[in-house]
C-alpha cells in the first residue's frame, strides 16, 4: 500500500462527541483519492464521480493521526476506481487501526467538465498499490 495523505485530528475537527466528523474524514479521503489519480494518470483534471463502500469502523479523536493508503486501482477510458484504506495511529498508545475503506471513482475531464480519454496510464488493468521503496 501507498501512503498518500496524513492528517491529524484538531479540535476544530470533531463534533459534541468529541469524535472526528464524519464529513471532515470523507473530505480528507477526496483529497487523497485525488492526489492517488492524478499520479497514476498524470493529469490535475481529475473530479470526483463516486465514493461507496464507506463503513466507519473505529473513531477518531483528537490527537489522533489520520493515514490514507492507496490499496489498488483500475484505470478505464476516463475514469480511475481506487480502492483506500484508512488507518488511524494513537501517538499516545503507538496503536495503529483501521478506521475505514472505500472505493472511489475519479474522472478525467477537459475544460467544459466533459469526460476526457485519459492519455498516460494503461488503461483497462487492475492494479495493487505499488510498494514503497
């Protein structure tokens, strides 16, 4: 898996519970969903089409760190589907957990916001996160 985004967890990012909105989590995922495509596909034209298969398992508090790993993706004409799991690590416990996955599709368009062919990926492959080096 490749990291793609880090966060931690404010005050300012948590509701009366003092847990993480839910909100505020599927905007750091956009985020790092983006940042996954536009590598692959070398393009900033990327916006989001669909995220699903979104079931929060664990809460984040304050303190916590929030990690985006790109887990797999399929690259077709137009679009990217990415596959993205989320860990949250306790720096006060050093304990990792997953806090959720989900798939999202990403579509290439061009300046009128219509679905563009996408040029510098192989298309039609699925794909496992590239490891690290």
């Amino acid at each position: 898996m490749e990291l793609l985004l880090r966060q931690l967890c404010l005050t300012s990012h948590v509701g009366t519970k003092d847990v993480l909105f839910g909100g505020q989590m599927l905007a750091w995922a956009d985020i790092a969903a983006s940042i996954w495509c536009m590598k692959i596909v070398k393009s900033d034209n990327m916006i989001t089409k669909r995220m699903s298969d979104i079931d929060f398992l664990a809460p984040v508090r304050v303190g916590d760190m929030v990690e985006f790993y790109g887990e797999s993706y399929k690259v077709g004409r137009t679009s990217v589907t990415v596959h993205i799991v989320v860990h949250i690590y306790d720096p006060r416990t050093a304990v990792t957990s997953e806090a959720f996955r989900y798939t999202t599709v990403m579509v290439n368009i061009d300046r009128n916001l219509r679905p563009k062919a996408i040029e510098h990926a192989i298309q039609g492959t699925e794909f496992p996160a590239p490891t690290p080096a």
